[in-house]
C-alpha cells in the first residue's frame, strides 16, 4: 500500500470508530441520534498532521496555547515524544503520556452543547520538548456548518433546564475562531441566557 491509501485506510476506520463512541456516548444519555442527523453532526472532517521541533528551552515556547476543540470528537494519534497536557478540575495541567498503539480521543464543545453539559470538553494544550522533535495527527470531526447544535431534547426534558442555546455551529466557528485560544471561553457563546 502507497502511503496515501494507508493514510485514507487510517482516515476511514477512525471515522467508524469515532461514529461508533459518539453513538455509545449517546446512549448514555438516553438518546439514539438518526443516521442522517449523526452524518450531519460528523460531516465535516479534517486531518491535521503537526510538527513540533525541538526546543532547548521548551518552558519559554508554547506549542498550542490552552483551548478545547470545537467539534464532536477528536481523535490524535501521537508519537513517543510527549507534551499533550489536559487542565484538571483544579487547574492543574497533567501530561498525556504517549502508549505505543493508543490513540486519544477528546470530547469536543459540540457534544458538551448536545449533552447539556454531561460530557465536559477537554482543555488542553501542547508543549515543545528538548528531548526530540514531536509529530501529531488529530483528526477532527464536526458539524456540517449549517447544522443546528444545541442540547438534544431528550437531554433537555430529563435535566429540565437548556443550559446551552441552539445555534448554527457556523456562527459557533466564526466565534471559536474570533478569538485567541483562551481555555474554553468560547463556550461562553453557546451558553443559554
């Protein structure tokens, strides 16, 4: 196989898997999202393949300041190399320790809209290292841009309250992209009045 039909291989069985957890995700909270509505919540997909260089000093460089991801799910296969920190309940940041053949999985803003806030969105951030070069391919997935988003109804009815607004997640990117990374600030938008 060419590298580009792994790649695509690759792209492919992580976009079932990652169809798969959002429906058990669902489940949880009681519903069973229509194949059509789920294919609209996953249509847009993007594959990013970073590089982090060495740094002798990785303390005074950022490699991806501190945010969470706007989608639904993100999945990141990473190298041997380290440096993916998620922020804690208490602040705290802790580093995601690379396994050999795991991937991480994190839970976009999006499923935190859908679940009313069941599912929590993971701050995290990227570090530089000196102990190598660092390599990362997250693979995105996200809402059609005209879809709708906001807290599924059955979610609404069990919890009782809405306490994020329905809006189109184009005007949730245009947001999400308006401003620099500040943690999950950018949920702030969604938030019901």
């Amino acid at each position: 196989m060419c590298d580009r039909e792994v790649a695509l291989a690759f792209l492919k069985s992580s976009m079932q898997m990652v169809k798969r957890v959002v429906e058990v995700l669902m489940e949880d909270v009681g519903v069973r999202l229509e194949e059509e509505r789920m294919n609209s919540l996953m249509g847009t997909k993007m594959v990013n393949m970073n590089y982090y260089p060495t740094c002798p000093s990785p303390e005074l460089t950022i490699g991806v300041g501190r945010h969470s991801d706007m989608g639904m799910l993100t999945v990141l296969l990473q190298d041997g190399i380290g440096g993916l920190y998620v922020r804690l309940d208490n602040g705290d940041w802790a580093e995601i320790p690379p396994l050999n053949g795991a991937l991480v999985i994190n839970v976009g803003d999006t499923l935190q809209i859908l679940s009313n806030g069941k599912y929590k969105s993971a701050e995290h951030r990227v570090r530089t290292t000196n102990i190598g070069s660092r390599v990362s391919v997250p693979i995105f997935t996200a809402p059609n841009p005209s879809e709708k988003i906001g807290p599924l109804p059955q979610v609404v009815k069990r919890d009782g309250v809405a306490r994020y607004k329905e809006l189109l997640f184009q005007d949730y990117m245009n947001n999400f992209f308006s401003q620099p990374h500040d943690g999950k600030k950018s949920l702030d938008f969604a938030r019901a009045d």
